[in-house]
C-alpha cells in the first residue's frame, strides 16, 4: 500500500469525527449568536437568516416568472 493510500483511508476513518467536533462547534456558535439577538437585538446571524429568506423569495419570483 503507497503513501498516498495509506494517507487517504486514515482521513477517511477521522472524517467522521471531525465532522462532529465541527457540528458541536457550530451549535455553540448559533447557540451564542442567539443568546447576543435576545439580549442586543439583532445579530449577524438574524442578518444572515434574513439574507437567506430574500434569496429564497427572489428564487421563487423568478421561478413563477
């Protein structure tokens, strides 16, 4: 078995996990992001979440067009 391949199925293994310590993360950050809207109004992610509506919106109207 090459380098290459030995480096590849161990990635593979670890992605997983990874996957999941990156999954905790981004709920301590949307967890966070929550607490600072109730507290100061809004965040960036009520910016973002915004954002993500008005594309959703546009992508609709030009579909229906």
């Amino acid at each position: 078995m090459t380098n290459i391949e030995m480096n590849a199925m161990h990635s593979i293994v670890y992605l997983p996990k990874a996957i999941e310590e990156m999954t905790k993360q981004l709920a301590r950050i949307a967890d966070t992001l929550a607490k600072m809207e109730e507290k100061d109004g809004p965040t960036i992610g009520q910016i973002v979440r915004d954002a993500l509506e008005k594309g959703e919106e546009r992508k609709t109207n030009e579909q229906v067009l």
